[in-house]
C-alpha cells in the first residue's frame, strides 16, 4: 500500500473512532478485516434479514440507501423514494466488503474510510470533497444471483 494511502487511512480511522465514541457506537462497530489486516470500515449490523443466499461480485443487489457525510452530517444521497439494483463487483470497495455482512432483508449501516468510497477524487456532483468519509445506511431488498 502506497504510504500516501497509509497517511490517509490513519486519519480517516482517527476520525471515525472519534465519531463513534463521540456518538456511543464504538461498542457496537464491528471492524472488517482483509486477509488479517484491518481495512478500517466500521459497520452495525441493525437488521441481520434472513435466509442464505451467498454473495460474489457477480451479484445483484436491489437497495436502499442514505449516503451521509461523516464530517458534516449531510445526506449526500438517498433512495428513499427508489431502490436501484447493482452488481456487487461494480459497488465503491466499501460496499462490497459491507454488504455481504447481511442477508435479504438486512439493514446495515457502514462507515466508511475514503480509501474504500471515492479515495482522493472529489465527487463534485455529489457535494463530496477529496477524502470524503461517509456513512451509508443500507437496507437490502433483494439478492440475486
């Protein structure tokens, strides 16, 4: 991992261990881990869902979702009104390491270093800067594969 990465994703992890004891979650955030290293997504599983349908990056998944900003608070995005469908594979690396955590009918809400969301690259369309580190609260609807 380029150390530029690693700078980053040691601040980023500052950040959401602060937002989290900040807001009385560090006791319910689960850290995922790549291979035995931490790759510094958080996630609550809210709703676990049921039956067992397996994840690969060939599958489908429909959601819902609110994209927040962590620093500010904002609701970037929400499909409250839509659930769109994508494939697994083609998701932002944070949601394809989430995801899979909850089964159909699963909530799940995921913090996300930027390394695993847009890393460097502002989202301007979405009101993201560089770095961005978000939250997203996830309901799975449907698994298709």
């Amino acid at each position: 991992m380029p150390a530029q990465i690693r700078a980053q994703l040691a601040i980023d992890d500052k950040l959401i261990a602060d937002y989290l004891q900040t807001n009385g979650l560090s006791s319910k955030a689960t850290v995922i881990d790549s291979a035995g290293v931490s790759t510094g997504i958080r996630y609550i599983i809210d709703t676990l869902g049921s039956g067992n349908d397996l994840y690969t990056s060939s599958t489908q998944i429909t959601v819902g979702y609110n994209a927040i900003l962590l620093t500010t608070g904002k609701v970037v995005v929400s499909t409250d009104q839509f659930h769109p469908s994508y494939i697994l594979g083609q998701t932002i690396r944070g949601w394809q390491f989430g995801v899979p955590k909850v089964k159909k009918g699963g909530t799940i809400t995921l913090y996300l270093p930027s390394h695993y969301a847009y890393g460097p690259f502002a989202q301007p369309t979405l009101g993201l800067p560089a770095n961005a580190l978000l939250i997203f609260k996830i309901k799975v609807y449907d698994i298709t594969n």
